[in-house]
C-alpha cells in the first residue's frame, strides 16, 4: 500500500521514513484531490485546527486518512475521526507504532489511541450490562488458545502491548502475533472490536 505524508513543506521527520522507507511526501498546498488509493498521513503541528489540515469532504475510495498530531488529545482525535479520518497519532510515535497504526487503517479499523479507547470502555458499563442481559451469552473463547485468551481479556482491559508482554512475560512481538491470530479468528479489524465484543457490547 502507498504512503504519503503530507505536512506544510515535502519534508518528513527521520521516524516516518523508517516506518516508511517507500513513501511519497507532499506538500499541502499541492492538495491531496489527485492522489490515488493508500493512507494518505497528514501532520498537524501545533496551534493548527484540524480543520485546517485535513482535506474538506471524506477520503476517495481505496483511501484511508490518518492525523499526525504534534500534540495530540482526545478532542483532536474525535476531531480527526469526525473529519473522516480513521486515525490519530503522536506525529513523533516509533516507527513500529506507525506500522501498526498502517496495519490497523489499511485492514478498515480505527486507531484511537489508548486514552480514548479506555474512555470508551469505562464509560459504557450501563450500555454492556443491558445488552448481557438481553442478548445470547457469546462463547468467543471456544475459538482462541489459552494464551490468546489471557491476551484478549488484557486487551479488552486496556492494556497496551508493552503491558501484556510484561504480564505474561513474553515480548511484543509475541503478542502482537497473538493478536494478529485473535482478530482473524474472531472475524475482528482491531483492539476496539476485540474489547467491545469481549464485554459483551455488541457490533
């Protein structure tokens, strides 16, 4: 999949480019209309409105946008995603955090980051209570490993990878692996769709 980065000037930052090495930079004011399919990543340094760095409109079919915040929050992260991003990120994340954040997008999830996404959890417990009430109980654990049961329940409590790795002392990798295996048995795009179905929110 094409990369672009599109910032103010064609210049990239030393982290993108290792996440990235074939990737095209662009400035913004060529616009972004003409570029093809591919994640199209946008840097928004500070004091810019989101507004102001993403493209008017929704992203064009084979598309997916991605905000780089130099200083990101959660109302910039719902403002990206609101603009029709399906990301958000530190504009300065590792480059294996950018690839993973690739990875997510360009499989049609949504990257929101840790602090939202347990915002989200802790704050539906009323919703996830009415709906194990109402709905069939859901077996997913019949499909998972033991260990990739232990990794989905650490993620459907929002732990972070680095966290999992050091509980069940085994790397990142191993767990990134896991869940790899956890979303494509489950029939899953992302660590939101794995906690929401694990408390039992559904779809």
């Amino acid at each position: 999949m094409q990369h672009w980065f599109i910032d103010r000037q064609p210049l990239a930052l030393p982290n993108w480019l290792e996440a990235m090495p074939a990737a095209r930079l662009l400035a913004r004011a060529q616009g972004a209309t003409a570029i093809g399919s591919g994640i199209l990543w946008f840097r928004q340094r500070s004091g810019e409105a989101v507004a102001a760095v993403l493209p008017a409109g929704q992203p064009a079919a084979g598309q997916h946008w991605v905000l780089l915040s130099d200083e990101p929050d959660e109302e910039t992260v719902l403002a990206a995603l609101a603009a029709g991003a399906a990301g958000c990120c530190n504009s300065y994340a590792a480059p294996d955090v950018l690839q993973h954040v690739a990875l997510v997008v360009g499989n049609g999830g949504l990257w929101v980051g840790q602090s939202l996404l347990n915002r989200v959890m802790s704050g539906s417990a009323r919703i996830l209570e009415q709906q194990r009430q109402a709905a069939p109980v859901d077996d997913w654990s019949a499909h998972l490993s033991e260990r990739e049961i232990e990794v989905a329940r650490l993620v459907a409590g929002a732990a972070s990878n680095k966290e999992i790795a050091r509980q069940l002392d085994i790397s990142e990798r191993t767990v990134k692996a896991h869940l790899t295996s956890i979303f494509e048995k489950l029939g899953l795009r992302d660590r939101l769709q794995l906690s929401l179905r694990i408390n039992g929110l559904s779809l």
